[in-house]
C-alpha cells in the first residue's frame, strides 16, 4: 500500500487511517497473511470487493 499512485486499473484507491491511500496489485508480492488481515481489517466492504474483482481480473482472465 502507498500513499502516492496514479490511477492504473490494478491499483486500488482505499482510506485507511483517515488517509487517502492505493493498494498496488501490479507490485504484488508474497507476504504474511497477517499482514494482509491487519490491512484488510480497515478496509470497507465496497473496497475489499473491488479488490477482489481486480485480483481476479489479474489472475484469472
């Protein structure tokens, strides 16, 4: 996650910790799952769908 992105399809615009911030799909890397459950926990439902939808679209299609 950054703070600083341009609008690219597999990046995701998100507010975490009353901040405008990107998850950046196209520099995805392996982390822990606790990570990932932490930062998702601040996430709104609306967010974490869309981003599923482009992990998705990345993976899948």
């Amino acid at each position: 996650m950054t703070t600083k992105s341009k609008k690219y399809p597999t990046r995701i615009e998100v507010k975490h910790d009353n901040k405008k911030g990107w998850i950046v799909l196209d520099q995805i890397r392996t982390i822990d799952k606790q990570r990932i459950y932490k930062a998702l926990d601040g996430l709104t439902v609306k967010e974490i769908e869309k981003l599923k939808m482009t992990i998705k679209e990345l993976l899948v299609d």
